[in-house]
C-alpha cells in the first residue's frame, strides 16, 4: 500500500498534484478510494457513458447501516490552467508558499474534500459507526457537461437502496473570508439563441435590402428590459446578460443576411424553463413587426432551488461561528453546481472555502482555512450524530 496523507493539508496536496482536468480523473479517485478504503469504507467506482459526451469515473463511500445518514459531495474535476507561463508555479505542484497552498483545484474544490474526508476518517476512528451512517459522492464532471456524474451516480446509488437525509456539499462559497457565506440553494440557469434572418444586398441600395442587424439590436433590448422580475425573498432579481452577437460579415460593403446573439438567464424561484422561455418568446413577438426571427432553447438541467432553512442549516451555522467567528449568510447567489441534482434526494447545503481565486490563475488557499475547514466539518459531524460534549 502506498503511503497515505494523513491529515486535510498533505491529502489536498495529493489532490492538487493529479492534473484532473475536466474529463480526465488523472488517479484522484484513486486517492481517495485507497484512503477511504483504509478507514473501512465501503467504496465503488462507477463509470457512466453516453453518446456524444465523455466517459466520467465517479466514487460512492459508505461506512455504516442505519440513519441519519450524512452525504459529504464533491469533485476532483478542474477546469484548465490557461496559460502555464503566468503562473507563479506550476499549477499541478501543491506548491506550499506564503502560508498558501497553490495550485488548480486548491478552492474549487479539492480542498474542501480533504477537509471532509479527514474529518469523517477522525470521526469514524474516534466513534466507530454504531449509530448512522456517512457517505460520500464524488464526481468528475461537475466543471464538464455534468452529464454522466453526480446526476447519474445519485440515481445509481437510489436504485441501489440508498437514502440520504442530508448533504453538504464543498463548495467554495465564501466570496472574501471563511465563515462569510452559506448557499441554500441556487439560481436557474437557461441558455437560449436568437437569429434573426434579413435579405443580403449592397449598402449602396439599402432598399433592395433587409439588414437583421437593426431587427435583431430591437429584439435584445426587449429581452433586457423590463427587468424580468425583482428578486424574491431567497433571490436576488432574475438576470439575462447577452453573451455573443455574431453576423460574421467579412465585407464593409455587404449588408449581411443574418445576424444571431446568444444570451444566459439566471433565474429565481419565480420562473421554470418553460415559463421563462415563453416570456422570452412573447416579448420577442410584441417588437417583432414583422421580422423574421427564430429562437433556440438549449435543454435545461439547472432549476432555481432553495432549501429551507433547518436544524441542519442552523447546526452548520453553529460549527461556522464557533471556529471563525462570523455569522454566515444564507445566499443563492453564485453560478450553479452540482447541488441542483442533489436537491431532488435530499436537503442540501454548501459550505467550502473561499472562492476568490477559483477559475483563475494562481488559484490558491490558506494553509489555516483547510485547517479550520477541516474542524467545522468535524464539529457538524459531532452534532449531526449526536456525539458532541454537552
């Protein structure tokens, strides 16, 4: 057997060092398994397939029988470095500098598993499992097409007899310091494209003409304004930002035939996909007058959620404050997660690590907030099961 971290710091190193670039899993599934397996887990590596999309490793854990039973969730997936040369260091070395541990994944989200898988390995060794029982969804694929992880796994382990009662999930959810911010729950997200089909001609005869440019610009500020909507009591307001608008027209001399936007909806508890794409799809035909447009829908797997607040919610709270000393507040805010399929099995809420460099270069983490991640999480699994001193 290979030597095995022994504490949140040397495991998220481990983590770091395997160049787990969304889809490729590059051993940290391997990591984690050996480990858990150590601490008699038992583990199950399932890989899903499916046409078009690239084949995801995926890791279940299990140790105990009984209720209530805690899910930890997480991904070893990240996205790419960028460019190599700006970073400070090699973005896969775990390098350790100025009470920071550096590398892709540091806050997004390999740190946040090093933390729980530690304190659950602590746990179990200190208590055994007599009473409950902990667990452990691991995906790679959260920062891809998330096709064939968390969703797929979480019907695998349902057709298998499992029920959680409660998941946290690692999310680096803290926007400046630990202990700033808790997330509930998460906006929607709808991805759509508008076309808007014109008559190509030469600028010089704008009659013999229909430029889609003018008809498209139309359309947009339609979308963007009025403001979908104010914001709900767990939401803030509903948001469609223009992401692209292309007419591919190479000629300054060429009225083009065609011009197209793209656009990405955030939206709140108000809307589903469908009565959002039927707002969209009215306002567009109020400004139309007669222009020829289309709009494509992509298939939306990112609904608006909240979980309400509980004794889980407020137990998590409770551990946050106690190590750091600031009250975290309940927010939706942020992009989506893998938390929007959790939702569906069980009540589900997202602590990690401090998100500020997360995605970018030189993404990094303090050495002290692993440690104090890793004894939060320590302290919800005393209260959860019942073990904490009075």
């Amino acid at each position: 057997m290979s030597l095995l971290p022994t504490n949140a710091l040397d495991l998220c190193r481990a983590l770091i060092r395997c160049p787990s670039v969304t889809p490729e899993d590059a051993g940290t599934l391997g990591v984690l398994e050996e480990l858990l397996k150590a601490h008699g887990f038992a583990t199950h590596r399932v890989k899903f397939s499916e046409a078009g999309q690239p084949d995801i490793d995926n890791l279940y854990a299990r140790i105990g029988s009984g209720a209530p039973f805690l899910v930890f969730a997480g991904h070893t997936d990240v996205v790419p470095v960028g460019d190599r040369a700006a970073w400070r260091f090699d973005p896969f070395s775990a390098e350790l500098s100025e009470d920071m541990v550096w590398g892709r994944g540091a806050s997004d989200m390999k740190g946040a598993i090093a933390a729980f898988t530690t304190a659950a390995l602590a746990f179990v060794e200190k208590h055994g499992m007599a009473k409950g029982s902990i667990g452990f969804l691991i995906t790679g694929d959260e920062e891809g097409p998330a096709v064939n992880g968390t969703t797929k796994l979480l019907a695998w382990a349902k057709e298998k007899g499992e029920r959680f009662d409660h998941c946290l999930l690692g999310e680096p959810t803290n926007p400046e310091a630990l202990g700033d911010m808790i997330k509930t729950g998460r906006r929607g997200s709808l991805n759509g494209t508008l076309i808007v089909e014109g008559k190509q001609g030469h600028v010089a005869y704008p009659q013999r003409a229909d430029n889609p440019i003018p008809h498209l610009l139309r359309l947009l500020q339609a979308l963007i304004s009025p403001p979908l909507d104010q914001g709900t009591a767990h939401f803030d307001p509903s948001n469609l930002e223009i992401v692209t608008v292309d007419v591919g027209n190479p000629a300054t001399n060429v009225i083009p035939a065609k011009a197209q936007a793209r656009f990405n909806v955030r939206f709140n508890d108000l809307w589903t996909p469908e009565s959002l794409a039927a707002e969209i799809e009215r306002r567009c035909a109020d400004v139309a007058s007669g222009t020829h447009y289309k709009l494509i829908f992509e298939p939306c797997n990112a609904l608006a959620f909240v979980t309400e607040p509980d004794r889980f919610t407020t137990l998590v709270a409770a551990a946050i404050e106690k190590h750091t000393g600031r009250e975290p507040k309940l927010s939706t805010t942020g992009g989506t997660s893998d938390a929007r399929f959790i939702r569906a099995y069980c009540p589900v809420v997202e602590f990690g690590l401090v998100g500020a460099t997360m995605h970018m270069v030189d993404e990094r983490v303090a050495v002290a907030d692993i440690e104090t991640l890793t004894a939060i999480y320590a302290d919800i699994l005393e209260s959860y099961f019942g073990t904490a001193e009075a």
